[in-house]
C-alpha cells in the first residue's frame, strides 16, 4: 500500500488505529481451542470486529516463532485472511549485513505480502537499504521506542553528531529512504520529543506503540506528532486483543477499538477546521 | 552447552571454528533438487563435513525464512541434525520489548534447542535479559559488527559515558549477564578494536564474524583478542559453504575448514608454550 492510499483509507475511515496481533495461546479465550488452528481463529474473529475501526494491522512475529514451525503457517494465513485492504506491518525487528537483510526483505515481502517491516537501526545503512529496495514496500525504523530500556542507548548523547542517538539515527536515515518508503518507531511513553522529531521528519509516518497497556496517552502525541496528512499510525495491542478473555471477546475487543477510533476522529477533525 | 565444556571442546579438537549456515537454494549443487528438502541434504552434508573440524554452527535465520513456512521445518530439522556435542547459535539479531523477547527466547530455546541467539542492543536492557533467564542458554550480543554500516552509529563517541557506542554497550551489558551466559559480536574486519575489547571484557567469549568473505584476518585476531581459554569463536560461511558448488562440494567445503582449523591449532598451541 503506497502513502497516497495509506492517507486516503485515514480520512475515509476517519481512524490511524493499528490492531497489533501478538496473540498468545495461552491468553485466548478457552472455547476456540476446539479449532485445528485456535490462534488462526482467533485472529479471523478479532479482524472481523475491527477492519472497519483500524487502517493497519501489526503481527508480532516473536509470537508466532513461539509456537514453532506451524506459527509460520499460522502467521501467513493472517496475512492472506486480512487482504490488501489494510496496511500490514511485520513487527519483526530486523537488522543484518547486506546480503542477510536482502533474505529477511524476500521472506516479509515476497514469501509473504507484507507492506513493511520494522527494522533495527543497530547495524548501520547496509543492514537497511535492502529492505527499501522493494518496490511499494516499507522499512519502519526504529528511533525511540517505549520500553525502559530506551534510556539505555537511544537517549545517550553523542558529541558527533551533537545529539541523542535516535535523533542521530533519524537524520541519517534519511538519507537512505524518503517519507513513501520510510517511517520511524516513536514510542508514545515519550510525548515530549514529538516536537523534535517533527523538526527532524515533518512529512515521515510516525509508528507509536506504547499507547494503553504501556501508559502513553493518546491527545500528547497528536498535538505535537499530527501533521496534515495524519503521519500517525498508532498501535494498539493487547488493550484490544485482551479486553476480554471470555466469550464476549469479539464485541469487547470491537467496543476498545471503537473508543480509540471514536478519539481518534475527533482529533482528525481538528485538522480540517 | 556451558562455558566449560566448550573451553574442553575447543582445545580437544583444536579447533575454535563455527560454520555459518548460511544456506542458499540458489547456491547450493544441483544434483541435491532431487531429495524432498534440498537445503536439509545440502546442511546435512556439510555437517558430516565438518563435525570434527568445529565446535559450534550457526545457521543464519534469514536464509530460512526466505523459504517460507517449510523453512522452519528445515531449520528445526537441521538443528536437530547437529545434536547437543556442537554449541548451536541462532543468528537472528532479535530483540523487543521485554514479553516480547521472551516470546523469541522460547521459540530458540524451548521450541528448538539452541545453546545461544545473537541479540541486537538498541532497545536496552530489558530487551536483551529476557534471554538471559533461561539456565544454560547464552546471549550473543551485538557490539561492533563486520559490515561497512558499523560506521553509521556503533563507532560514534558519545559524551555520557565517554567513548564510542559499541564501548557503551559492552561496559552496560556486562552488568546484565556474565562471561557464563554473554558473548559478544566483534567484526573480524575491526583487528584494532581487539585491544580495547579485551580490555573491557577480559574473559567474555567473542563471536567473530568477517573472516574469509568479508576479508578479516585470523593471525590479527588473535593476536589481541584470544585468552588463555581461547575466548573466540570465529565464523565462517561462505567460504566453506561455497567452495565449489558442483558435485565434489563435501570435500572442497571440508578442505575449507580443515585449513582453517590447522590455522587455529597452530594458534591453540602458541597459548599453552
């Protein structure tokens, strides 16, 4: 999906919601472990309760890896399930040498039809640019994430160039993709640098986790990351797929992402006054 | 596999070589398409190759998610193939958010019985101990890798702490885990670095990539990074994988690694004169 269709499905919607599926056996609802495949099932029935309340969907790949060689299957049957109609991103955190990198791009990209892949900015520009050489596809960057961990090297400050490293990582990535192929990772536990980053990116999307379980708050990160195409996509992760783990699970998770979509357009709507 | 054993391995056998198993369909001979999983007879062969000639493998992820769900299969076949006498790393270059990098560490660990995963340090702390809680399993982490891109962040200086990032992260990370459970990647094509590793973390066990291909030099390596318990392990795929790809690649690929684990013998045995 290209960033004119990506922006149009926003307005249309009037939602930036991304339903991020890091499904847990152990966590979905006891009735579906009857199916021959309950996490594939589970997956189908959330789908079917938020298409028309997100514009992307985010499978975690480490949850699929979890569960061995049938996760792969169960991931890529997801996949095909949610259709070229959202935006699909393989939160997979990728990052190697040249020739490495080419292989994980083929297996997000051609073995499977992801639109983007989240990558780790570590390794430097031959660890990303093979993944920005797929036509119509993406690379999500890592800049500043929302674990606590993210004070451990991303905010260190370097003397050249003067800065945080992520500020650092942003700048020059840059220069490796434009904003139809390239967003960052900002992580809504720091509102606070939103201002800076538009600085530094005021066109590129911005991928925001962190907002419910991790604590970020919706309204903060708007008001200094929106930029008149939206350039926001926010995920939701366990808040939705969690928000009951009983029978009801499918109107629960629709209701959750029907008040974030609610938020969501409201907020969209102070664009366009 | 633990610290001693391995140190016992290395100098039983000589040799302080790990075949990278980077295995390519494309690459690998032709007359190998007849069996039903061409990639598991090409790594089997290699590995009977090579058993008594290394201590440790480490298939490369990327090559086998490239091939699809089957590639899992293969993988986990392969794994199982080498059995428990060789240390066994995952290059994956994972790392998340902390239940995140759990999910990877079970899909390594639990799933398949992998002794190590190569982890990448941007998220932090949280994101690396994870794998640190699993008895008996180790993580490699990223510091200063092989490729042109370790440039890019790894080799910036940073104010606060002093020195560049890849410094950083080593003088951190030793404080997560221990010479029992923490190696650390360090480029081949870095000789000058060894110093200053050696000098941060005496005792921890190094992973080394970029010999052969990639244009390192084992006699410089060694000269600054070994220990008086070897301490490195030195990787090498392609030149092994690939010395010849037509019918007589068992022996050109055991030719490949017998010289280099001549070259370490004769390494080894400068440690104990």
């Amino acid at each position: 999906m290209n960033r004119q269709t990506l922006v149009s499905e926003i307005f249309r919607k009037k939602t930036f919601l991304c339903v991020g599926l890091d499904t847990e056996p152990d966590k979905i609802p006891s009735h579906l472990h009857q199916y021959d495949d309950p996490v594939f099932e589970f997956n189908r029935r959330i789908i079917d309760s938020t298409r028309d309340l997100c514009v992307a969907y985010k499978p975690n790949l480490a949850f699929y890896e979890a569960m061995g060689p049938n996760g792969w299957q169960t991931l890529a049957k997801t996949v095909e399930y949610i259709g070229d109609q959202h935006f699909i991103i393989a939160d997979a955190k990728r990052g190697d040498i040249g020739n490495t990198s080419r292989k994980y791009a083929q297996a997000f990209f051609q073995q499977m039809n992801f639109d983007a892949v989240t990558v780790a900015p570590y390794m430097g520009e031959d660890s990303v640019t093979p993944f920005l050489d797929f036509a119509g596809k993406w690379v999500i960057l890592l800049a500043l994430t929302s674990n606590k961990g993210s004070d451990d090297f991303q905010r260190n400050i370097m003397q050249q160039p003067p800065g945080p490293l992520w500020e650092n990582v942003m700048t020059q990535a840059q220069q490796w993709g434009t904003p139809e192929n390239l967003m960052f990772v900002i992580g809504a536990t720091h509102p606070e640098a939103f201002v800076r980053v538009r600085e530094i990116a005021p066109e590129s999307f911005l991928l925001v986790p962190g907002v419910g379980a991790q604590g970020g708050d919706l309204v903060s990160i708007c008001r200094h990351g929106m930029t008149r195409e939206c350039g926001l996509l926010v995920n939701a992760s366990r808040s939705i797929l969690y928000a009951s783990q009983a029978e009801d699970f499918e109107e629960k998770a629709r209701a959750e992402a029907m008040n974030m979509q609610q938020e969501m357009a409201a907020l969209l709507h102070t664009l366009s006054v």
